[in-house]
C-alpha cells in the first residue's frame, strides 16, 4: 500500500534539493546546507538554474515595486532593483563577465586563464561591468510599469540562466581545475529541461513574437561564445559560464524595452 507513495516522496525531495543546491550555486541566500553541496548535486540540479533565476527575478520585482510605490521615478527604482539582485547573488555572475572581459585580451592560452583567477580587475572588466549595469537598468526603467516589469524580471532572470548547464556540458572544462571540473558535465535531460524553461518563460512573459527574438539572439551569442571560447582557452570555464548569463540578461531586458518602446 506504501510502495507507490515512496518513490514520489523520494522524488519530491530529490526536486527540492535540486533546487537547493541550484540555490547555494548561484545566489547567496542564507539556506541551510551549503556545506554539504558537491559537484554532483549542481551538475544533477542544472535543471533548477532557471528556478533559482526565478526566486532573484522575484526579488528584483518586489524591490522595484517598492520603490514605485515610494514614488521614485523608473531609473533610480531599476537601479535599487538591480542592487538587490546584486546582493542575493553576491555579483557571482559580474565577476565573471569582468574576468571574461580582461582575460581574452591576453596574448596566451596560459596568461588568459591566469586572468580569470587573478581577483584584481582591469579596464576591459570596469567598462563590461559598466555596460552591464548600464544597459539593464536603462532597460527596465524603459519598461517603467512595474506590472510589465514583474513577469519580465523573472522571466530575464531565469532564461539567461537556463542555457549554463548546456554550456558546460557542450565545452570541456579549460583547466584540469577549477568550478568547471568540479561540477562535472551536466547529465543531457537536466541541460535540455533547463533550456527548454526558459524558452517557456520567454514566450509566456514577452509574448511569441518578442520572445522568439530573445530565444534566436541568445542562442547566437550562446554558439558564438562557445566558439570564442573554444578559440581562446580551448574550453569553458566558471567565469565564461557567469558571462553568458551576463549577456542572457542584458539581451532580453533590451528586447523586452524595444518592444515596451514600439
């Protein structure tokens, strides 16, 4: 008489630590745990990425509203909405885009990848970090409504986190150490249903058309950025992987802004 209800159980608790450890991965929310995360269980909950996106697109949604309701006008409201997204994530996916940015400049396979650990950042990193705050928050103060910016919020946030276990199964890891070797290759079905949520989220929060735009953009920054990436350190690294959430989000804030503007 147990023997159905066990296994859905099992199952259910297996979803809520895959959302867990995506979680810990990728935010610096105070859960409980964190400890005894491997790279197992991240590779096993690349699926979740989107979902943790979701919680920090919710968290973003909530202050910028706040900030509405207190009467700040739309650019000072999506910056203070973009601080505390900042601040849940503990800049993880910046200080990739900013290590990415100083590091493919350098002459060397070798020199590149010292970059990328060297915790000291350079002009290429200050302006890409610029860019980034730059063009997000111009974006969602175009948007303005916060009923609009809701839906977009999380939406942003969980696709342009949905295609980071499908990059780092694709690419080999450019080092024998590292976050990337650490966490292994994604199994394909995580990787594929990560993918396949933030298709859904687009298309349901910016519409067909508009997300059918985000959808094609990212996937050509995903493969030209695959192959940058296989062309200067021969595969991908933590930081390259924060990049490419980086570019996700600022793609799909400025499309969700062109068609808000149109």
């Amino acid at each position: 008489m147990h023997g159905p209800v066990a296994p859905a159980v099992i199952s259910l608790r297996q979803l809520a630590a895959d959302v867990a450890a995506a979680l810990l991965f990728s935010t610096r929310l105070p859960l409980p745990g964190a400890w005894a995360i491997s790279g197992a269980d991240i590779a096993r909950a690349g699926w979740a990425l989107p979902v943790a996106g979701a919680i920090v697109g919710l968290i973003a949604a909530a202050v910028y509203w706040l900030a509405w309701l207190a009467g700040l006008p739309p650019l000072p409201a999506a910056g203070l909405s973009l601080a505390a997204t900042l601040l849940a994530t503990g800049c993880l996916h910046e200080d990739g885009l900013a290590d990415v940015a100083d590091s493919f400049g350098g002459a060397a396979r070798e020199r590149k990848l010292e970059i990328m650990r060297d915790s000291r950042i350079g002009t290429y990193g200050v302006c890409a970090l610029f860019v980034s705050l730059l063009l997000r928050a111009s974006a969602l103060a175009t948007i303005a409504d916060p009923a609009l910016a809701a839906p977009i919020l999380v939406a942003t946030h969980m696709a342009a986190r949905s295609g980071m276990a499908l990059f780092m199964r694709l690419l080999p890891p450019a080092r024998a150490d590292g976050l990337s070797v650490g966490v292994g290759r994604p199994p394909g079905a995580s990787a594929v249903a990560a993918a396949i949520i933030g298709v859904l989220a687009l298309v349901l929060s910016l519409g067909p058309a508009a997300g059918l735009v985000a959808v094609v953009l990212i996937a050509a920054e995903f493969a030209l950025l695959a192959w940058l990436c296989m062309r200067q350190i021969g595969g991908q690294t933590g930081d390259v992987v924060g990049a490419l959430e980086q570019i996700g989000e600022m793609t799909i804030l400025l499309v969700a802004a062109a068609t808000v503007a149109a």
